[in-house]
C-alpha cells in the first residue's frame, strides 16, 4: 500500500513553545523548521510512501518544504490541528478518493525510513491505526486505509482518544525514530541520541553554541 501523508505545521513563530526553556525565542522557528525539513525528507524517502502534504500558512516554511518535493496545502479552516488535518485529508481524496492517508507529527527529526515503513506496512492491516509517542500518551502517526475517514483526535493525552474513537494501537519495536517527537528539551536531548537528520543537527548546533 502506498500512502500519501499529511504533516501539520503551524507558523514557526509560534512552534514549539515548550523548548523556550532549551532554546531562545529566535532560535525556536529555526529548530521547528529543520525538524519538520528532516521528517519531510525521511518521509519522501520511504517506500511505502507516494507523497507528502505539508497543511500549513508559513510563507517561509511552504517554500522550504515544496523545494524538498512536499506538497503544500494551505490551512483554510484555521480551526487548529484537528480541522487542518481533516482538511489536508479531504484535498488529498479530492483527487485520489481511495488513497490511504496517514497524519504524521512534523517534530520527528530522527525519522528514519525503513522504520516509518514498518510502521506504515502494520497499519495496512486496520481501516485505522495510530502509532503512540515514546511517552504513551501521545500519538505521532495516524493512518486511515482506504474507504476510512482519518478522523483525527490530536491534543492532549490522544494516544487515549485515538484508541476511543476504534483506530487500532500498534504496539512495535525497534521503531523509536517514528515515535520520538520533540516538544521538550528532553524530547530533542533524546532525538539527537537516536541520530537526527542534517538540519536538525546544524540547528542544534547552533543552540549548543548560542544557548538558550
């Protein structure tokens, strides 16, 4: 099964707020960027995937990510996570009504391929599945087969909603690239541990050397 993904980002001067304690205020939208860059080129070089929509309104962030060959979908709704994921999902089936589509965080700068196709090939299984982050209270992927609404649950404590609304919980191992997002210093102390991608390692550089 091929599928197409959609990736939300919100406007990198208000991304990742909780690393205000890690990074200064204008290194943040430099470290949201380079995450979301990472995933997106982790994610297009993935077998099992087609093509990916970036949902987002960042001038800066949409022509990064279209030059690494992401499509960009503008965030009409402009109702938060959940109604421009639904969004994305409903351009995509636009033009491909029997796609499989799958929502993956923008925060997984340590995503390696062969792990996101694992991943993918399990939830092939489901009409609908969800990865949960490393702290099993979130979620960092969620997939809907064809024929399947992808009816997102994202937020606080989704791993819980997500299992509630019937998505199937996928329980591997040896895929802690997919599941390690970055919300805290912690998260992004753990992603460089597992490897992250080329810009993420440039980012962090330069927090090492300006501090937060």
């Amino acid at each position: 099964m091929q599928w197409t993904l959609v990736v939300p980002l919100k406007p990198l001067a208000r991304a990742k707020s909780r690393l205000s304690d890690t990074a200064a205020d204008a290194l943040r939208p430099g470290l949201a960027l380079a995450f979301a860059q990472d995933t997106v080129a982790a994610a297009l070089a993935c077998s099992a995937v087609k093509d990916v929509a970036v949902v987002t309104d960042d001038v800066l962030a949409g022509r990064e990510l279209a030059l690494l060959g992401a499509h960009i979908v503008p965030d009409e709704p402009r109702g938060g996570l959940n109604a421009a994921l639904a969004h994305a999902a409903a351009v995509v089936r636009s033009t491909r009504p029997d796609g499989a589509v799958a929502a993956l965080n923008a925060d997984l700068p340590a995503l390696r391929p062969l792990e996101l196709t694992r991943v993918l090939d399990a939830a092939a299984e489901f009409p609908r599945a969800f990865l949960p982050d490393t702290a099993d209270i979130g979620t960092t992927l969620l997939t809907a087969a064809p024929g399947n609404a992808l009816l997102p649950e994202f937020g606080e404590n989704s791993r819980a909603r997500h299992r509630a609304s019937g998505a199937r919980e996928l329980r591997l191992h040896d895929v802690d690239s997919v599941r390690q997002d970055v919300d805290t210093g912690a998260d992004l102390r753990a992603a460089l541990a597992l490897g992250v991608g080329p810009r993420t390692a440039r980012a962090a550089a330069r927090l090492l050397t300006d501090g937060p």
